[in-house]
C-alpha cells in the first residue's frame, strides 16, 4: 500500500469489525470500557465559594470527575486510520497476500484476504440495461410515433419498468464490477454496496485501482457469455426477450466472447487509486 492513496470505496462497518477481530486474536486485548471516577468533597465558606458576595456561612462542595477508558481506541477513530491499522496487523502476520503474479493468484483460496490492483468496469449486463434505456429515451425525443419494439409493447411503460429496475439494482443491490483478464486467465468479480462509495459508480468505470478483500468464491472455466451476475433478478432472460422484439443491437459496444476465464469473487473493504 502506498503512503498516500485516495479511497473511492470503504466499507466502514466491516473494516471496524475485521480490525477489532484481529487486535483481539492476535494482541490477546479485550475490548472493555472501563469507568473510572474520582469524588471530591470538602466544607469551604461562602465568601470563598462567591468572591465576598456573602458573608456568613459555609457550604458543602462535591466535585466528580470521571474518566472512560477504552481498550481498542482506534476502533472509534476514523475508518481510514482503522483500515491503515488493519492493514499494518494483516500484513505484520502474513494474512493479507498481495497478489502481483499469476502463481500467486492461483494459489487464493476461499476465505483469504487479498490485496490486488487491476481495471474494473461495470457488468455488461448492467451496461446492456442502462443502453437499453438510453435508447428508448431517445426514441421517444426524436421518433416518438414510432416504437422499435413493435405495437406489442407498451414502450412508455417498459421504459418506466427498466428505469425502476436499474435504480433498484444500483440502490438495494450490490453493484457487480468486473475486472480486466488478469494474467490472461482470471477475472475478479466485485461486489460494491452503494452506500459505502465515496465516488459515484461512474467514476469506478474502466478505472485502475487496488482493492482489498476477502475471496468469496472461485469459479473455473466458465464461458464470459453464460456468466450471469443478476440471475435472481432474471435480467438476461428480459433481455433475451427485448432482443427477440427488437433489431436493436444491445450489444454491438459490448462485447462478450465464448473466452473461458476463472472468475474470482471478492467482497472489498477497501478500492482505492
């Protein structure tokens, strides 16, 4: 890791909870917040206690302190000087691999923490959705009689439809990332939580950048074209049927061959430049 990096994703809550894991496991600290106070009670007169505006009398003065110890401090500091921290502990006891060869990407497992740089790009199926609705729109500017779809369509509606559906996968999805070939036979697959993004998502696209995270899975030898990162959600089977309406080429500036690769999945708390 470089000495000064910009951070365009963090994941806050993982990056804290990892950190604390660590510090516990291999520090042998508890996290305990211990209160401790100090009380004070003393007798003094009056004209002490209000500079000679009484007199006569005394009164009764009790002073509390109190101070709250925390154990693992660094946890509540900024999530930046916590990952900076985990990363130190990860790499002081050799759990973060650092991957810059294709021999030591074949040796990842599942459950390794791995640190690699390399060009992601929004999925191409996200790419296809959002030409998809970029085209209908400028249809109905420029041709709004005509509809590509053909008269079977309610074109006002399924625009309406795919608009509502790429908001939901960008706002209560992950959005998936996928990056360039890596050593000509890996391609890792990111999952990036909107909420945790310090960029808009735009400013990921065709970026080189280090992410930070733990393998989810590895796939071997799956074709690019059958890899289907939003089958749940049934994406590729609405648009294989807009395809069959239409003449439209989806695709023409997206490109998928029959290229075999290893697809590895990583969740990241860290992408940064």
């Amino acid at each position: 890791m470089s000495d000064v990096f910009i951070p365009l994703y963090v994941n806050n809550d993982t990056i804290v909870s990892m950190y604390k894991i660590a510090f516990i496991r291999f520090r042998e600290i508890d996290v305990t917040a211990n209160r401790r106070e100090i009380i004070i009670n003393t007798n003094m007169p009056l004209s002490e206690l209000t500079c000679g505006k009484i007199s006569q009398g005394t009164a009764f003065v009790q002073v509390l302190q109190g101070f709250l110890n925390l154990t693992l401090e660094e946890v509540t500091a900024c999530p930046i000087t916590t990952f900076v921290k985990l990363h130190q502990l990860l790499t002081e006891f050799k759990l973060l691999k650092n991957i810059t060869t294709i021999q030591a990407l074949e040796k990842a497992k599942i459950g390794d923490i791995i640190q690699i740089s390399c060009r992601i790009h929004k999925s191409s199926q996200l790419k296809k959705l959002q030409n998809l609705i970029n085209t209908l729109e400028i249809e109905s500017i420029l041709n709004p009689q005509e509809n590509l779809l053909g008269g079977k369509v309610d074109k006002s509606a399924l625009l309406n439809f795919l608009k509502d559906t790429y908001s939901s996968l960008e706002d209560n999805h992950c959005v998936e990332y996928i990056s360039e070939p890596l050593f000509n036979s890996y391609k890792a697959i990111i999952h990036l939580e909107s909420k945790y993004l310090n960029a808009y998502s735009q400013c990921l696209e065709n970026k080189y950048v280090t992410i930070v995270g733990k393998v989810n899975s590895i796939d071997k030898e799956v074709k690019e074209h059958s890899k289907d990162l939003y089958e749940d959600l049934g994406l590729k089977l609405m648009e294989n049927k807009l395809l069959a309406l239409t003449e439209y080429d989806n695709e023409k500036d997206i490109v998928e061959s029959d290229k075999i690769y290893n697809y590895m999945e990583i969740i990241p708390i860290m992408v940064y430049v």
